[in-house]
C-alpha cells in the first residue's frame, strides 16, 4: 500500500536534523558515560546478567536515537556492537577482559563520531573497521547471529537499508498475545530472547500459560507448551514490535491490540477497565460467562476460574494488564506535576547575571530607604531584599549538580591507567550526590585528574611490593565529598606508600627551594610538593617526571577561591584535602571599610569579631598579637598592606578568620555587616594584585573589593619567615 507524499523542503529537512542533533547532544554524553560505567561494572562482575542487560540496553539507545537523528555511521556502527551482546546476553560468548577493552575502545570510536560533528574534531578512518573485525573474530566458528543474521552480514543489512530509523512517538500501550507454533524450538528460535528484545522496547510484564504442558511421559522437548501475554508500553511503535516477530509471524499466532495511548485518556482517574472488560477483549470469555459471573457475589475473576471459564493465568494476564495501565497513567500524573527540561548553559548564566544585577539594585534600594524617613518605602525595600534573597538562592541552586558527574569519569582513567604502570588499583566513592556549582565542577575535572594519576604513580606500589608489605594486592583510592557550611571538602585518599619527607626535603634543597639548615614543620615539608617544579620522579614517563607537578593543581585550586592540604603516614597512605566555595558567582559577604576604601571578607570564613584599642595592641609587644579569650590570634593591618594613607581610628577592629584550622586577624578600621555580594572579574591592570580576589558593586555605586583570605595569610607567613630568619618571634603557626 502506497500514499501519495507531498515534496519534502530539503533545506526545512536539514534545520530539522540540525535541531534533533542539538537536542540529542547532552543525550549522547550522558549514554557514553552509562555506557562507560555499565562496561566498568561488568569487568568486576563479569557474568552478572543485568550488567550485560545494561550495556545492550544502552547500545540500542545510540543505535535508535543516533539512527533517528540521522547518525547513520553512528547507528550502523553501534549495531554491530549491539548483535555481539546479544549474543553474549544469550550466553553464547563468555564476557572476557578482552571483551570489555575492544568494547570501551568501541565506545571511544562512537564519542570521536558525536566529537566529529558536535565539536569539528577530526576522525581517524579505518578505526571502526579494525574494531569490527576483531569482534567478528571473537564470535566462535559456527554461531550465529541474532534472528539468524551473523555479525558479518550486519554491515551489508545496514547499507541495503539506508533509510534511517523514525524518530520515536509518543508512549503507547500494547497487548501482545504471542502462541508460538509447537515446533519453534526447531526452526532455531527461542521465544525467551523475543520476549527479552520486547523488554528493550520499553516498560513490559509479561504472563505465561504453561496449562497445555503435557505430564512428563507425554512431554517432548523439541516441542513448545508455552504462550504468553505480554503488555508493553513503549514509543518505538507497532513496526518495531512486528519487526521481532519477523520470522516466525508465520507459523505462530500473533495478536498485537493498542488498549492505551499517551494522551487518550483522562488521566485525572487514574482507573482502568475492570477484569471482566479486558478478559471480554481478549476473548478469553463470552457476554453469556460475564454476565453469569457477575451475577455471584464473588470477585469476577474467583467465579470464572472456580466455573473453569478461564485458567488462572488468564486472569493473572488480566490483572497485570490493569496494574500496568493504572501504574503508567500514575506516573504521567506525576511526571507532568514533577517534570524537567534541558537548558542552555549560556541561558542559565544570562540568568545568573541578571539575579547579580537585581542584587546589586535591591542593595541601592535598601540603603536609599533606609537613609529616608518613609515608612511605606522601607517596608517595601524589606519585602524586595527578601524576594531577591529567595530568588538568589533559587537561581544558585539551579546551577548546582552532584560531583557523581565527575567522579564517575575516573573509574576509567583508574582502569587505564592501573593496567599501563602494572598496578592493580581500585577506585571507591562517597558523597556522590554532594552538589557543587556547575562552574567548580566544570574546573575542577583536571585538577582531580592529576591527583589521581599522581596517587597511582606515586602512592600505589606494584602488587609484589605490595604483599611484601602484607597490604593487599589491590591499592585502593578513594574519592569523597561532604558539604562543610559553604564550602564543600573532597578528600582524595590512597593507601600507597606515603610521601617521604626526607626525599622531599633532600630534593627541594637540592633544587635550591629551601636552605640546607632550614627548620621547617612536617606540615610545611609536605607543602614543598606544592612548589612549581617540584618533582621526586627519577625517571621521565607519560604519567610523571617533567617537572609539571603539584603546582598545577594548587594554581587551579586557588583560582577558584580554594585550599588545599595534604597529610601523610608513610607506609600507609596520603590524603589530600581539598576546601572548594559551594559557588563562584554571588556570595554571602562581610563588609568592612579602611578609610574611604570598602573591603569585602567572604562571610564563611569569617569566626568573628574583636576590638583593638591602643592598650590592647601594646600587649602584643609589637609583635602584631592578640589574647582572644586566652588564646593568642596573629593579626595583619590592611591599611599596612594596602598602603592605605591615613591614620586609623582610635578603636579599630579585627576581624578573626579561620584558614587551614588556623585564626588569623585583619585589621580595618570599621565593620558594616552582613552583604550579598556579587562577585565582578578585576580588570587586567588590577588582575595580578596579590591579596584581591575581584570586586562588587555597592548599593551607593560604589565599587568594593573582595579578599582573597588564603593569599593574604600566604603573604603574611612569608612576610614573618623574613622575620624569624632576623630573629625574630614566629607566631603564625600558634
């Protein structure tokens, strides 16, 4: 049967490719890394069913949606793939760790096909041949492909059938009653695997009838007894369910009837058709049974299989139907009460800039109301800074996703990389569902990546090493993540050999990093690691040696207004600690002023505040020291380290902070309070001023300037280093 087809606009066609494409893109990254995992996971387990369920289950995704965007090298590519599992899915292949290897490098050549589009990325041709044919040699001599195809016969089915896959439709129920003939077993095909290609069509319960199963002196077993009822709900469409029944539809009895469509129903109910109305469509019963059985007091379905009208699996058929209908119609309701679109990132951070602006305003309509004396205009400036405050906390959180993102992609460069230096290495994770801001987590991928591949390198010893030392076999690394207030600390923990102090110490001497009569604290030897250059590999490699060490990561780290800190016990392990703000863009602020200049100290590092008299600083003898409560606090004048001109004020103020578990007081010469800050880039002349972090607009239009606190206290201790070598008193690490 033909229809007459009005001509396609091919340049419409295309906008319309180009919009699925667009579309799929953050689809296709998220399949990759499922995939990535799903193939990780299996290598530990590797006859475990459901992982193997899994990789097949994503592979027929790409191939579908890649075929439906119209990724036809993608589509045919991944097909291939996809028949091998299957195969391995039916037990005919055994999973290997060879398996696993070609699958990942499989896996790389579809990410390069996506990068080749989405990113203009060149590709290497003659890849995906090569994969191809060693997964055809992998398949054992004889053994065939799915509905009797073998592998080598899939390519040649892709390029007869050039026409890519449909996109999918909207959600459909299907009932399927499936009586295959007697003898299928015979002719090669197992009704078990056309009802598994079913499941990865979408959601699917299916029922079997086992009440023509003969006793046992009559039982043949080249002989099927079995049928089945099978609901489906899925949006691939009636086409792809009679392409599974493709070669035996005939031979068997096949009834596929829609009973629900997404959108054909009210779904304010959430009920169905009763059991006595499903078992009448399915002709399981007549008007004439039904109307008897409704007669007895009895539940319908009791009655008729008590009369013998139907079996008891027809019933059960029945009753799954109803439950899968009334569950899926639940889920829409929830779905369209709890739903979520994809976003631009470029629109999501338009967004974040306009709540900054809106900030910035509410500030000057607060301190315009407060210095008049309209009551109406203050109550209304109130009720706008509370709004905007529930609204910054929204769009902030908006741009919050859990770190399981990125913790997810090292369990491959752990795999990887444990194989290439011979190790044998595990990887654990905690807190992967501690949320961060999309913009640390986008920064923080690579800083990670060299700490890991250090801990390997460095901390994890070869597997002989390793049981000399009774440790196990096997380095673990662990990876987590905990929210601390406003900031979030993720630990990086290995159970290697430790760092070694005196080979530390030896090195950044004879680099010229420290004196050779340097007395330095076990805290500040591990912190030479940290130094530009600093590098105790005596062998040049691809994982380590070039000099380009730690620094890296301390340079990404302080750009993004964090701390690092590493501990260490030889023998047994490292763990470093890294302390990262929860977001980059607006913060709660703690305003303060040195004359006319306004300074901005970030308020989750802030312990508290304390006055400084003249008496009080004398105290000090001079040595820039204060007694809190009997505890001595190191302070630093800002007005000294700006060089601020003006003298202070009789009563100045300190401001106590607390960074890598150490107190430490600036001093200014008034304190404002509490400020919602948004934080603006420093301009280039102002970009490389040690101690300033960026700046923010006040409400009065004035600019303030946010601190970099670590950076100030780093100045601060090497000021004093200069200090103690003259003789003088070290206090900063009381």
């Amino acid at each position: 049967m033909t229809q007459d087809r009005e001509p396609i606009d091919e340049e419409s066609t295309e906008q319309l490719i180009g919009k699925l494409r667009e579309a799929f893109k953050d689809e296709a990254q998220e399949l990759l890394a499922e995939l990535e995992a799903a193939l990780l996971e299996l290598e530990e387990v590797p006859g475990d069913e459901e992982h193997i369920g899994r990789v097949f289950r994503v592979m027929h995704t790409i191939k579908g949606s890649g075929g439906a965007c119209e990724f036809t090298e993608v589509s045919a590519f991944t097909h291939e793939i996809e028949s091998f599992f299957d195969l391995v899915r039916k037990g005919k292949i055994a999973v290997t760790k060879e398996i696993i290897d070609l699958t990942l490098r499989a896996r790389d050549r579809i990410k390069e096909m996506f990068d080749a589009y989405y990113c203009g990325r060149p590709i290497f041709p003659g890849m995906t041949a090569d994969i191809l044919s060693q997964f055809k040699r992998l398949i054992p001599a004889g053994l065939g492909a799915p509905r009797g195809a073998g592998l080598a016969g899939i390519a040649k089915q892709q390029a007869d059938s050039a026409a890519p896959l449909s996109p999918p439709g909207k959600q459909v129920t299907y009932r399927i009653q499936f009586r295959p003939a007697p003898d299928v077993l015979a002719a090669g095909t197992n009704p078990l695997d056309l009802l598994r290609e079913l499941s990865d069509l979408g959601y699917c319960k299916a029922v079997a009838h086992t009440d023509a199963i003969p006793y046992l002196e009559d039982f043949d077993p080249d002989l099927c007894y079995t049928s089945w009822d099978i609901i489906l709900t899925t949006a691939q469409g009636i086409n792809a369910i009679q392409d599974i029944f493709i070669f035996v539809k005939d031979s068997s009895e096949i009834r596929i009837t829609i009973v629900d469509e997404d959108g054909s129903a009210d779904y304010d109910e959430a009920a169905y058709k009763k059991l006595g109305e499903i078992l009448l469509e399915r002709g399981d019963i007549g008007h004439a049974d039904l109307q008897q059985a409704l007669k007895s007091k009895k539940r319908v379905g009791e009655v008729l299989v008590e009369t013998g009208v139907v079996t008891n699996e027809k019933v059960e058929a029945a009753l799954a139907e109803q439950e899968h209908v009334r569950e899926l119609r639940e889920r829409r309701q929830t779905s369209e009460t709890a739903s979520s679109i994809r976003v631009s990132t470029d629109k999501l951070d338009g967004l974040v800039d306009l709540v900054g602006e809106l900030v910035t305003v509410q500030a000057r309509l607060s301190q315009t109301a407060a210095s008049g004396n309209d009551p109406v205009l203050l109550s209304i400036a109130e009720e706008v800074e509370r709004l905007t405050a529930d609204m910054r906390d929204r769009t902030m959180s908006i741009r919050m996703l859990p770190i399981g993102t990125t913790f997810s992609r090292f369990r491959r460069l752990v795999r990887d990389l444990g194989q290439e230096l011979g190790k044998e290495v595990e990887l654990v994770t905690e807190g992967a569902e501690t949320e961060l801001d999309k913009t640390v987590i986008e920064k923080l991928g690579d800083p990670l990546v060299h700490l890991i591949r250090n801990s390997i390198d460095h901390g994890i010893e070869a597997p002989e090493v390793r049981t000399a030392a009774r440790k196990p076999k096997a380095g673990t690394i662990s990876l987590s993540a905990v929210h601390s207030g406003a900031h979030v600390l993720i630990e990086i923990r290995d159970d290697g050999a430790g760092l070694d102090r005196d080979a530390i110490r030896a090195k950044a001497v004879e680099r010229g990093m420290i004196r050779d009569d340097a007395e330095l604290t076990d805290k500040e030897v591990l912190g030479l690691v940290l130094l530009p250059g600093f590098s105790t590999a005596k062998t040049v490699s691809s994982v380590s040696g070039r000099g380009v060490g730690l620094d890296v990561v301390k340079r990404a780290i302080d750009a993004l207004r964090g701390t690092i800190e590493i501990s260490s016990d030889k023998g047994k392990g490292t763990v470093i600690t890294l302390r990262l703000p929860l977001t980059l863009a607006i913060i709660d602020g703690f305003l303060t002023k040195i004359g006319e200049e306004n300074f901005i100290f970030p308020l989750s590092l802030v312990d508290e505040c304390v006055e400084l008299t003249g008496d009080a600083s004398a105290t000090g003898n001079n040595k820039h020291m204060i007694n809190v409560r009997g505890h001595i606090v190191p302070y630093v004048r800002l007005r000294e380290q700006f060089s601020i001109i003006g003298a202070g004020p009789a009563i100045e103020q300190i401001v106590i902070v607390r960074v890598e578990q150490k107190r430490v007081g600036f001093v200014v010469d008034h304190i404002v309070g509490g400020h919602q800050t948004v934080i603006k880039n420093l301009g280039t002349f102002y970009r490389e001023v040690n101690g300033l972090s960026g700046a923010t607009i006040l409400g009065d239009g004035t600019v303030a300037l946010v601190l970099d606190v670590p950076k100030l206290v780093q100045i601060a201790e090497v000021d004093e280093d200069s200090l103690t070598s003259a003789g003088g008193l070290r206090v900063f690490d009381t």
